[in-house]
C-alpha cells in the first residue's frame, strides 16, 4: 500500500503542525525560501528554531531581521503579518566544538525540535581543506551528536550536493566509499600547518574538482558512519539556479552558480565561455529544491529509521581507487584506508534515502542551447549600462583556443577600456572584473565538461507518495517544467534582485543598446577609413585587395537581386 493510498498518513502541512523546525544556513540561499515556505505552507507550524551565527559586527537579532527583509516574504507580511513571532534565533557557529550553543538554547532544542534541517554549508569551492572540512564534515558529525540527545526526533534531512560523488558519471543513490578515513584526515591536518595542509590538497583532493564536493562527500559518510538509529535521509540537488513559481518567480541573490556568467555577458564584459557545447547543465530551480525537503521530512518522519530498511539491501564490498601522487605510507598516514568495512556500515551506504532533486539530461538544455536563449534574453530586455553590445556567446572546448581568443577578445579590449577610464580621472574595472571570471571559470570548468547521470527513483517514489494537495503545494515535479521559461525567469531575476535593476526600465536600456551600436559602426567605419587612407596610396597589395572586395561586393548584390527576383517570379507561378 503507497503513503497515498494510506488515509491515515497525515499530509505534509498537517504533519508540520505543532512541530518544531531546526535549521542551519538560515542566512543563506536556500534557509531563507524554506523559512519562508514552511511558514507560509505550513501555517499551523509551532516554530523554527535558527541556527545562526554572529557575523561581520551583526548580532544574531540583527541578522534575523535581514533574513526577513527580501520580496520573498511579501506574501507572508500580507496574509500573516505576525509570521517572525515564530522564528527563534540561537547562536550556532559550526565551526566551533558543540557549535558554541549556550547550555539553554541546547536544552531548548533537546525539548523542542521534532526535525531538524542541515543547510549550512561553505559553498565555495576553493576553500581551504582545513575550513571546508570543519563546516562540511565535522559540522555534521556534531550536528549528529545533538540529534541523539534530543527528546522526540521525527527526522533530520542533510542537504549534500549531487555532485559530491561527481568522480562518477552514474550517481545512484548510495553513498559511495571515498577511500579515506575522514577522522584520521582530521587528526592528521590538526598537526599540520595550514601550508602544508595546502600543498597536499591536490593528493588528497584526487579525482575531485575541489575541496566542497570531498567534504560534501565526507559529511555523507558521517551519517553512514555515525548516524545508526536516526531518522535521516539526504537531499542531493544539483545546481541550483532561481526560483521558477514561488514565492515570486525568479528569485535569486548572489553571483553564485551560473548568475556571476549571466550578468558577465548580458553586460558584454565577456563574449566567451571555455566549455563543452554539447554538455548539459544541470539547473534545477531553489523552489523546486525546497519543496523536495521539505516532503523529504515528511516521508522520512513517516517511514522512521533507515536501518530498518538494512535487511533489504544487498552488501557489495568497496575498494575505492588510490591518490596518484603521493607514496602509499604517506596516504595512510594522512587517513586514506584500504580497510574492509562493517557489513552495517556498508548496508548503510545503500539504506539511507536519497533524493537527487535535478533536471537530467532529459530535461536539461545543452551550454549551446543555453546561450543562444540566453542571447534572446539580452537583447530583449538589455541589462542597464552594458558596456558592450551583448553579442553571441562563443563557446570554445579547447582551452588554448579560449585562451587565445579570450587575449584578443576579451583582455585587448579591457585594456582599452581601462586606458579609457584612467584617461578620464575614472577607476580601471574591467580587467578586475575578467580576472574574477577567469577565476570562477576555472573553478567551473570541472561542471562544464563533464556529464553525469542521477538515479531519480527514490525522488520519483516520494511525488508518487503525496497527495494531489500535496503535490501541488509542494511541487518539484518536472511534467509541467517549461526550462525554457525557467531560463528566461532566471535572468529576468537576475536582473531584478541581483543587479537591482528596475524591471520597467527597458526602454533606457534599449536606447543604450542602440547607443553602443551606433558607436560600434562608427568605430569599425573610422578604423576601416584609417586603414583604407594609409595603405590604399602605398601598397599595390592592398589596392588588389580593394578591388577583389568591390568587386566580390557588386557580384553578391547582383546575385542577391537576381535570386529575389526569382523567388517572386516562383511565387506567381
Ligand atoms: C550565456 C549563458 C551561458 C551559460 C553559462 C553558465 C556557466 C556557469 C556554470 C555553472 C556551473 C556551476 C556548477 C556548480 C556545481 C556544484 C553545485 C553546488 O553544490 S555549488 C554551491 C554553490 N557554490 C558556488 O556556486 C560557488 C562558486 N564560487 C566560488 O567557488 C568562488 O567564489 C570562486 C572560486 C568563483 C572565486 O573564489 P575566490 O577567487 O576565492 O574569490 P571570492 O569567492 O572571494 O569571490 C571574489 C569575487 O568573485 C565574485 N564571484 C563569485 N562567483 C562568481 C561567478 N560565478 N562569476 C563571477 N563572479 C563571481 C564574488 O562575488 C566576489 O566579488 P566581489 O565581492 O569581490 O565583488
Ligand atoms: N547553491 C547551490 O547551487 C547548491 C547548494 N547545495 C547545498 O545546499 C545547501 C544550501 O546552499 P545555499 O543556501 O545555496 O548556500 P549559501 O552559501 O547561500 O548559505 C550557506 C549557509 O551556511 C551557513 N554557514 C556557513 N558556515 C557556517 C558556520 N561556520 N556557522 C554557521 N553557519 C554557517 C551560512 O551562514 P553565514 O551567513 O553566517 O555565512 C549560510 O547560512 C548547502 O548545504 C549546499 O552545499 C547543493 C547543491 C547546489
């Protein structure tokens, strides 16, 4: 029998009810819409308590306030003016031993929280090892030594990156081996310089783009490690781009994901982009990431522990490859182990729920399909003060050619550009802004060269369990997924709340476009007389040329009338 079929499964707003939520990364992209939409869609919630830590000189209250101020919370500020009253603030910081919670807010979620949310993260993806590891991993492993404490647990949802497995190109919904023995990792870095700690990143890193997706992956080895007896399950979303319907279509916030490249080319700073075009990218929109943990939650609430699944699944054993550069002895002092592991742990690997919330190549559009929507995009509501006409983005695979083009391209022009500014007592920016996109491309590159499939069953299995209220409060389904009308929200959001532009103010910008258009024609018509006046009296070579051009130019004009005339001579007959 399916949830669904089972009446006496309460929904998801009516198993929210009363409850108490946890959350970390409250601040961030993805805390603030789920605040905002179990407020909002769970309105019989009896609170949610924030995890959140002091920042930059703002106290916690302070940053409360700001995760309420976005349009996001339009909606709630109209119908349920009093919404903040059920927002608990505490002081959490996770990088610290027992995230430096007070003893009383520790009692308050030992008391109080029925599920807790963990969706803090560092997300950048170079961070230092040490730093990565203290967020990503060990935030974990102490976020699992509360949660046993605490009095009436229903679930504890981890949110992990589709990506922290992306050594593979099949990522079924398991949680893969890494090789190493995290702990040890950790003992091992604590007597380590942070240098040190630096140059071996590459050897330990391995396969793996950075350090966010290792210890994205190592965090989901804690839960199998350390989380036996706990309601958990993970949700693996892949890129997450702007909202698509709610609470307001198109919402997103910061440079991160694809947005940074976006504004680079609508506003002509960049015309290249170093990528596969046939490769898909995977953009899901944050709404859709939302509503899958959210009913996540749910379900793992209702189906109880994990391992009380452990005697379904089949144990394979796991031998994961080893780092090239480094000696064997030194990897295994370092924490890398071949070690056979528990037949539990292993079963474990495979027993705890997984959601990949992503699009798939099925739904997903290729990089090339992208920029030319993309495209459409920007000349149909043109970005404020574009710097250049934004012109076809041109995909380059190979990476000598993007380099070689990008020098001519991208790098002479801001040069110039820059020259221009310093000339008028202005600041140099666009060299500045090209290397911060140099650098962002290359911390991409990884994502935009390689293809990966998800096994989405589980995720499947979960819509299929909802009620039809219930699926379309909390849709992530893609039956009804327009993508292409994703994009254009996307950008359009991007627009508005990024780059805070007024969303009425085309007409300036098109003016503007039109400006820059007329200046280009009259800079190509000066450099081409320029040209023309030096060399045409000096060189027989170029005088040749001339000709060879008019010449070429009155055959095409005549070609093109003679086929015009045709083709109305076609239409008569
Ligand atoms: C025409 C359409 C064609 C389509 C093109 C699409 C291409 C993009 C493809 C996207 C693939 C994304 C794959 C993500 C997959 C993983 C999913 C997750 O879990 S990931 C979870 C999500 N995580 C992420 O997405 C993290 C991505 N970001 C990072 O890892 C790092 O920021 C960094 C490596 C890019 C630079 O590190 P570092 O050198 O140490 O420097 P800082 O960090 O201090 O920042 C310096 C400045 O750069 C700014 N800026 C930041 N990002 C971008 C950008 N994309 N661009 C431009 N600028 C960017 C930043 O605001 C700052 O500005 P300012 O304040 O100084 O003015
Ligand atoms: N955005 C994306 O494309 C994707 C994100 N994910 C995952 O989704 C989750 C949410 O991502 P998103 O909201 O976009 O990330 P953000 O970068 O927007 O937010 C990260 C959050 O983590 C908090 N945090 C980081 N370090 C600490 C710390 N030491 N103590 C307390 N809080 C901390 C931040 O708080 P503060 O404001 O104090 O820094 C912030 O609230 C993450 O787990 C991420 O790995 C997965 C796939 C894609």
């Amino acid at each position: 029998m399916t949830m669904q079929e089972n009446r006496n499964h309460p929904g998801i707003p009516e198993f929210f009810a009363g409850k108490t939520v946890a959350l970390t990364g409250a601040t961030g992209f993805i805390g603030q819409l789920l605040i905002e939409k179990l407020l909002r869609s769970c309105p019989d919630i009896k609170g949610l308590i924030l995890l959140i830590r002091s920042k930059k000189g703002k106290s916690i209250t302070e940053r409360l306030q700001k995760i309420i101020e976005p349009p996001i919370f339009d909606k709630l500020r109209k119908t349920r003016p009093e919404f903040a009253s059920k927002l608990i603030p505490v002081s959490a910081d996770i990088e610290k031993p027992g995230f430096a919670l007070s003893d009383e807010d520790v009692q308050l979620i030992l008391d109080e929280v029925n599920v807790f949310i963990h969706s803090a993260a560092t997300t950048k993806f170079n961070e230092h090892l040490t730093l990565s590891y203290a967020v990503n991993t060990n935030g974990v492993h102490e976020l699992l030594k509360l949660c046993r404490k605490i009095k009436n647990l229903h679930a504890f949802v981890h949110i992990s990156t589709a990506f922290s497995f992306c050594d593979k190109s099949f990522i079924g919904e398991e949680v893969y081996p890494t090789g190493w023995d995290y702990d040890k990792l950790r003992t091992s870095m604590q007597r380590m310089s942070d240098e040190m700690v630096s140059d071996l990143t590459p050897d330990i890193v391995k396969d793996r783009p950075n350090t966010y997706t290792l210890t994205k992956a190592f965090g989901e080895e804690v839960l199998v490690k350390e989380g036996e007896g706990l309601p958990i399950c993970i949700i693996r979303p892949s890129i997450i781009g702007s909202t698509y319907n709610e609470p307001i279509p198109g919402w997103c916030r910061s440079l991160n994901g694809p947005t940074g490249h976006f504004i680079a080319f609508a506003k002509g700073y960049a015309r290249l982009l170093c990528a596969r075009s046939d490769h898909y990218l995977d953009i899901i929109p944050a709404d859709f990431v939302v509503n899958g943990i959210i009913a996540a939650a749910w379900k793992t609430a209702l189906s109880g522990r994990s391992d009380q699944l452990l005697s379904k699944v089949s144990t394979t054993k796991y031998h994961a490859s080893l780092p090239k550069n480094i000696s064997r002895e030194q990897l295994q002092l370092l924490g890398y182990t071949k070690e056979d592991e528990s037949v539990s742990v292993q079963a474990r690997r495979k027993s705890i729920p997984i959601y990949h919330i992503v699009t798939n190549p099925k739904y997903a559009l290729t990089i090339s399909r992208m920029a030319s929507s993309m495209m459409h995009h920007f000349t149909r509501y043109p970005v404020d003060n574009a710097l250049r006409l934004p012109e076809n983005v041109i995909v380059i695979s190979n990476k000598f050619l993007y380099r070689t083009c990008a020098f001519f391209l991208e790098y002479i022009p801001a040069c110039m550009f820059d020259a221009g500014l310093i000339l008028f007592g202005q600041k140099p920016k666009l060299l500045r802004v090209l290397r911060l996109l140099s650098s962002a491309m290359t911390a991409l590159q990884f994502f935009l060269y390689n293809h990966w499939e998800w096994d989405e069953g589980s995720t499947l299995k979960l819509q299929r369990e909802m009620s039809d209220r219930d699926q379309k409060e909390f849709n992530f389904s893609k039956d009804d997924f327009d993508l292409k009308l994703f994009i254009e929200r996307y950008y359009m959001g991007t627009k508005r709340y990024v780059l805070k532009e007024d969303p009425l103010g085309y007409p300036a910008a098109r003016r503007h476009l039109w400006r820059l258009r007329v200046l280009g024609w009259i800079f190509q018509f000066c450099v081409f007389m320029i040209t023309w006046r030096i060399l045409i009296p000096r060189s027989q070579l170029a005088r040749n040329l001339w000709h060879l051009l008019t010449s070429f130019w009155s055959k095409f004009l005549r070609f093109t009338s003679i086929s015009s005339n045709l083709s109305r001579f076609k239409m008569f007959h």
